[in-house]
C-alpha cells in the first residue's frame, strides 16, 4: 500500500508575505541567517508580523551547512524565547536549522510549536519536506534527520526575498533543485505523484534555469524557479532521493563544496553510472528501466536524441554545458582542493556515501568500489 500528502500549505506568488499578517499565533521565533538581517530582508518578515500584533524574537546564529553546535544554541534560545510559531527565514541551512531546533526543543518540552518556512534561494524545497541536513564537522559527515514531525506547518513562496541571490549561488542552488527532481523521478520510490511534480519542476529548470542565472531582475523566471524548487522537494519528500546526494554530502562534508555544486558535479556522472550507457555503449534489445526515465527527462529538457544511447549521451552533454555555462567546475581539479588529500580522502567518502539513506533508493544498488571509481573519475 502507498500513500501521497502534502501537509504543509503552500501561500505563493506576489505579495504572499502578506500571509504574515493573518497567522493564528501569538509569539514567534524567527530563525534565520546573519545575510538576512544584514541585508534588510528581515523587515520584510517582521512589518506584515507587527501588523498583525504578532511578537517576535529573532535567532540569527545560522551557518551554512548547519552543524550541530549551532542547532543547540537554537534549542536554548528556542527555550528562552517560548514561542508558539517558528518561522524560518533562509536558504536551506536556516530552514533545516529550524526544524531541527524545534523538533529537538519538542522532544524536551512536549510543547507543539508551528512552523512556517520562508526560503530565500530557490534550491533545497526544504520548506515542504521532512528532511533536516545537519553537520558534524568532527566526522566529517552530513546527517540527513528524517521525519514527519519537521514537515512545516506553512510555506510562503515569495519570489521578492530571491531577488538578491547572486549567480553563482542561483547557479549551485537552480543545479540542486534539477538533481532533486531527477533523483525523485528515477528513484525504485519513485510514484505517479512524485513523477508528475518531478516532471514539471525538470520542464520549468530547463526553460527557466539559465534566464535567472543570466539576470537578476529577470523576475519571472526567479518566480517560476522557487515554485519548481519547492515542487521538486514535494517529489523527492515522497520518493526520496539517490547516490548522487549520498556522494554530495559525503563530499561537501569533506571539502565544503556548496551542496548544489557538489551535485551538479556529480550529475552527469551518475547519469552515466545508472543508466549503464558510456561512450563505448553499443545498442541492445534491454536497459535498466532508468534509462527510459532518463529518456523522458531528455525530452522535457528538449535534448532528446536518435535512440536510447545518443539521448543519454545528450543529456549528459546538457548537464555539462548548463555547468559551463554557469560556471560550476566540471572536476575537483577546477576546484581549489589538494590533489593528495582529495585521493586520501576518496575511500572513507565512498563509504560514507554506501551509507547515506538517501542511497538506499538510488535506480542503481552501488558497490563500494563502483562509488570510489565514481569519485576517482571526478577529479580530472
Ligand atoms: N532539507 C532538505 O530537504 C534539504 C535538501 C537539499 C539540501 N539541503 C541542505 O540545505 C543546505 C543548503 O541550502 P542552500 O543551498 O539554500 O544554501 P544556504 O542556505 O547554505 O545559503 C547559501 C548562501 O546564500 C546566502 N543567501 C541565502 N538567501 C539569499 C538571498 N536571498 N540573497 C543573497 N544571499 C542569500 C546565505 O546567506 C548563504 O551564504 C545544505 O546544508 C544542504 O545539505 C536540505
Ligand atoms: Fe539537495
């Protein structure tokens, strides 16, 4: 038996904020990142709250890549403050954050608090998912806590507050949204549900992705890429996700690679990998049912091809050029990483990936010398 919901009520497009004015709580706790405050962003969360005659105390210690040091400080606060509404505002770091800080701060009062999400950068859709990232830079690994309970009560989609995002985090961030929908789309999760939300988010990237990296004031396409990023985390909360996440956060774990940028890296990669079509691929009567997947993503991103084996080779080949375009290295030899330390590093990564949930749904069951090959062709 299967089951599809989605919990969390979704306010979007212009003027959405004004949501802030009408919430049924009395105290919130904003939690959010120093950018934020720094920018002025905030007033545009705390006039329509004062409006409304909603209190609130602001938690700004927010990192990216949250590590666990920072979700305690959040828990004490949180306690301090005693609110009845979290609201996170941010990237995927503040809203992750957040949900950690509440459901750990729940665990110790039993007190139900409400949480509304607000991203600022159109990536991660952590907004309707039940998935929190936290760090622990001791152990170089990257925990993804799962569990309905951190499911937002409300998302707010208002594409003002991503307006400032600079390229190469619209870059990173736009490539993170693009693996989500496709990990969800060729996960052995994967349901009509998922699929059909995954298939739009890769239709919007693909015409829309470019267009917000090359302007900033390009207003539409920003909208249309926050509605797909938070419709490919609705894909992938239901789906789950793959091995390139597992090797993402094993690899931005160790070498604090941006998270969308360690995907986009790897994208083309496992592509590869799970479909089983290299360069040297000759046809044949069968593939692994990914392949047809792969084929369809093809076609929405309009790169599809002669058969089975040229349209896997062009989707690659878009994966690479949208990097290319908008200046995400190909290779870890692009990157400002120490060749030696990188190889050194390749067997325990590999292993760290072998055990991250989200490879468990991966089209593909991985060895752990298949990933560290993976990892080996990554660097040149
Ligand atoms: N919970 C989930 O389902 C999920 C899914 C994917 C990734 N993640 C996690 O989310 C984190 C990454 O989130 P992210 O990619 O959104 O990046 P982020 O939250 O780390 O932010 C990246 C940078 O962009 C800045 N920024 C944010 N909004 C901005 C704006 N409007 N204008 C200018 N700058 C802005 C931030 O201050 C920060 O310096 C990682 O920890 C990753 O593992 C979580
Ligand atoms: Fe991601």
């Amino acid at each position: 038996m299967k089951s599809f919901d989605i919990k969390t009520k979704i306010y979007f497009g212009e003027n959405s904020l004004e949501r802030l004015s009408d919430i049924p709580y009395k105290k919130a706790l904003i939690i959010t990142d120093p950018f934020v405050v720094k920018s002025g962003m905030l007033q545009m969360i705390t006039m329509p709250l004062q409006q409304g005659y909603t209190e609130y105390d602001i938690f700004s210690d927010v990192v990216p890549d949250p590590p666990l040091e920072k979700i305690q400080n959040g828990v004490k606060a949180m306690l301090e403050s005693d609110p009845d509404c979290v609201i996170a505002v941010g990237g995927g770091s503040a809203i992750d954050s957040a949900k950690a800080i509440r459901e750990f701060t729940a665990r110790s009062t039993n007190k139900p608090t409400a949480m509304i999400a607000i991203p600022t950068t159109s990536g991660t859709g952590s907004e309707v998912t039940s998935f929190a990232v936290v760090t622990d830079p001791d152990k170089d690994i990257k925990y993804p806590l799962v569990s309905d309970s951190m499911l937002p009560t409300e998302a707010i989609l208002d594409a003002a507050l991503v307006k400032s995002v600079p390229a190469a985090v619209t870059a990173d961030t736009g490539m993170d949204v693009l693996t989500h929908a496709i990990e969800a789309y060729v996960s052995i999760n994967n349901n009509e549900f998922s699929a059909a939300l995954a298939e739009k988010a890769i239709e919007i990237c693909g015409t829309f992705l470019l267009r917000s990296y090359l302007d900033n004031n390009d207003t539409h396409a920003r909208q249309k890429m926050h509605v797909a990023s938070c419709l490919a985390g609705l894909a992938f909360n239901s789906a789950s996700l793959g091995l390139n996440h597992g090797m993402a956060h094993a690899l931005g774990a160790k070498f604090h690679i941006p998270h969308g940028r360690a995907n986009a890296m790897l994208l083309p990669h496992i592509i590869d990998y799970n479909s089983g079509i290299s360069i040297h691929s000759k046809s044949q009567k069968e593939y692994p049912p990914c392949v047809r997947k792969y084929v369809n993503v093809a076609k929405l991103l309009g790169c599809s091809n002669f058969n089975e084996i040229t349209t896997i080779r062009a989707l690659i080949g878009w994966m690479q050029f949208m990097c290319k375009e908008m200046n995400i290295p190909l290779t870890i030899s692009q990157c400002d990483i120490d060749k030696t330390e990188y190889f050194n590093a390749i067997d325990s990564m590999a292993e760290k990936a072998i055990s991250d949930s989200c490879t468990k749904t991966n089209p593909r069951v991985p060895s752990k010398m298949e990933v560290a090959y993976i990892f080996e062709h990554l660097y040149d």
